[in-house]
C-alpha cells in the first residue's frame, strides 16, 4: 500500500467495506442471517461494487515509488 495515494488507500478501504458488508449480510454465505430483507437483497451488489472500487484503487498510485 506505499505505492498508492491518500485518495487510493480510503477508496481502498471503502471498497473492502462494501464487500464485507455484502458478505456479511448475504444469506448463503453470511454471518448474520437474521437481519432485514431489504440487507440481504442490497447484499450480492454490495459485493460487486466493493470489487470494482478495489480495482479502481489501484490508478491512484504514486509515481515515485
């Protein structure tokens, strides 16, 4: 993670977020089956787009490095 930018790290992390939300609450493989409909429903494009914003995080990289 050196070779990445301030903007690259928290659009990082903001994707690892997504996709753990997204497995966490995903009914087949989560661990919390007990929650809202409405989460498990957002669960499967929670994951994809937490995906994507990872990829994305990689062309914020610093050019020294």
């Amino acid at each position: 993670m050196k070779k990445h930018t301030k903007l690259g790290k928290r659009i990082f992390w903001a994707g690892f977020l997504f996709t753990m939300l997204g497995i966490a609450f995903n009914k087949s493989i989560g661990t919390i089956t007990d929650g809202p409909e409405i989460l498990s429903t957002f669960s499967v494009p929670s994951i994809i787009i937490g995906i994507i914003i990872v990829i994305t995080s990689n062309f914020f990289t610093n050019k020294k490095v």
